[in-house]
C-alpha cells in the first residue's frame, strides 16, 4: 500500500471514529489530519502534556484527539495489512487494499457471504487490534479510561464475523 493510499485510508477511517468519540472536532479534523501527515511528530509533541487554556469557557485544557487517532488507526491499518498478506501472499496490492477496506463496516455496506474479498477477523485478531490501539493510546499519554474508551471504538469499527 503507498503512503498516499493509506494516508487516505487512515483519515476516512479516523474521520469516522472522531465522529463517534470526539464529533466536537470534526470542523477541524482536515486541518488536524493535513498537519499529522506533513510532520506526525509535531502533531503528536503539541497534543502530549498540552496545557493549553481556551480564553473562554471553563478555562479547561484543550487535547485534541485527532492527532492520537490518526497515530493510532496507522498501526491499526498497518497491522491489518500484514494479517492480510499473511493470508494471501500471492494476490496483488490492489485487491490486499479491497480486503483491508472489507475489515471495516464503513466499506462493507451489503456484504454477501459470496463476496471473495471480506475477511472477518477472529476474536484473537481483534484482541490483537484492541491491545495495539490500547498500547499506541497510553503511549500517547490518553489516560487508562480514555485509551480503552478509544481501543474499543477502534475494534467496534471493524467488521465482526457472525459466528
């Protein structure tokens, strides 16, 4: 997958969960998303330890999201991505782009049991995404709760098998 595909993937993808968990940034997240992918650690050091007041309000600190999310949904995609090529060695790059795209339900609208490129993840698989998002998100300095507040919205947005 290129740097552009999967900027673009990661941002449609981070652009959903920021809807679901922070939609108060949603005005900004073009801005936020266009200034991670220009410098990911400057995006990254201005949200760590911010101490930020607003000049309005209730005078608390201002984190945004955007910038630990996007951080996290890379590794997320990153890691689908291998589990993918794992599976299908042999297949090209555009189809291993469709079958990480079918992991999320955000690309799986009518999804058919015939349909030859949705991979379901097993339950190990998501424990995997789970813990690697938890990971990224205490790393980032998100505090326990906020980190599994976003780890488990990050595996709820993927497609689950029925079984």
């Amino acid at each position: 997958m290129n740097d552009s595909t999967q900027n673009q993937l990661v941002a449609d993808l981070s652009r959903d969960l920021i809807l679901k968990v922070a939609p108060q940034e949603a005005p900004l997240f073009r801005a936020h998303s266009e200034a991670y992918f220009k410098d990911p650690q400057a995006a990254l050091r201005s949200q760590v330890g911010r101490d930020e007041k607003l000049g309005f309000g209730a005078g608390e600190a201002v984190t945004f999201l955007t910038p630990i999310v996007l951080a996290i949904m890379i590794e997320v995609v990153k890691f689908l991505s291998e589990e993918v090529k794992k599976s299908v060695k042999r297949e090209s790059t555009s189809l291993l782009i469709e079958m990480a795209k079918g992991m999320f339900k955000r690309f799986r609208p009518t999804a058919t049991k015939d349909d030859k490129t949705s991979l379901l993840l097993t339950s190990e698989q998501l424990t995997q995404v789970r813990t690697l998002a938890f990971e990224k998100a205490c790393q980032l300095k998100l505090s326990e709760n906020q980190a599994a507040l976003l780890a488990d919205s990050v595996v709820g947005s993927l497609a689950l098998s029925p079984t």
